[in-house]
C-alpha cells in the first residue's frame, strides 16, 4: 500500500470527482495539519453547488494526520529563495517539510511552485501527480490539465533546473 501526502487542492478534487474514498481504500493517507485544520473545507460541485469536506472525524480511521512546529515550519521556508517563499502556502510548506524528512512516502500536489520545489529538495522521485495517483488506484478519468503526469513532470523539470542553477534554495 503506497503512503501518499495530500495537498488541499487533491483533497478538494478527489471529493469533486467523488473518487475520495476509493483513494483512501487503496492508498494509506497523510495529511498535513494545516490543510486538514485550515484549508480544506469544501468543494464545489459542476454546478457551482458547496459541499462540505469533514475530515477531522478521519484521523486514525482512514486517514493520518502529521504535522511540525511553528519553528521547523518558519525555519524550514527560510531556506528557500524569496520568489519560492512568496509562493508556498503554509500548507504547502508544511508537507514539503515532512516530505523532506520520509523517505516513506509520495507528496501529491497539483500546485506548480510546490511541485517545482521537490525537485529543490532532491526528492523529484517522490513526487506524484494526480493522474498517476489516481492510475496506481485503478482509477482512469477524464482530467483537467493540472492532474495530468506530463504538466507534473514539466514543473518537476523547472524545478530540477532552478535545482542545478543553483536558484531556489539558499546555500
């Protein structure tokens, strides 16, 4: 079973395409505890309608919450360039900052700056996009753009680059 951190803007779509549960029954599932706590309230649905997301009542059944300090959190943001800064959300910041730390799990995210800075960290292998997520769980899907395996792996590629230009992280 693959261990995969999600980010608010899977979580959301997973529950859009009604495919969350179907992912939790063949993945094991880590969620940061700034997505679970602040950024993942509903989705909207193909007309217009809101949904509620309650995750919270998940914790230790079908899914992991996981989490850092303030501290790590601020100290670990720090050791990226400001124009990389500016753009993770604190969400973002705390799963790359866990991701960094397991060599265990998958981080899924179809944020381009996230993306970008897994390569940053090295961990280009550990990155997974929200097609392949959904193709490892037997699931097959018309998909927008930002879901597809090729713009996750042209993002990684930018990332990988800055990565060599020595852009993006601080020395």
């Amino acid at each position: 079973m693959r261990i995969v951190l999600l980010d608010a803007d899977v979580i959301i779509d997973l529950h859009r395409y009604r495919i969350w549960e179907h992912i939790f029954n063949k993945n094991k599932i880590l969620i940061p505890s700034i997505v679970l706590r602040r950024e993942v309230y509903y989705y909207e649905d193909e007309y217009g309608l809101r949904h509620s997301i309650e995750l919270l009542g998940e914790v230790g059944k079908t899914i992991t919450e996981v989490s850092i300090t303030v501290d790590e959190l601020r100290d670990f943001k720090s050791n990226f360039d400001r124009f990389i800064q500016e753009e993770l959300d604190a969400g973002e910041t705390e799963a790359l900052k866990i991701l960094n730390d397991r060599d265990d799990c998958n981080f899924c995210t179809c944020d381009k700056v996230a993306i970008k800075a897994i390569s940053l960290l090295g961990k280009r292998e550990q990155g997974l996009s929200f097609e392949k997520l959904l193709k490892s769980s037997g699931i097959t899907k018309r998909l927008e753009n930002k879901h597809t395996e090729h713009y996750f792996r042209k993002y990684l590629d930018e990332g990988s680059l800055l990565r060599i230009q020595r852009f993006g992280i601080k020395e």
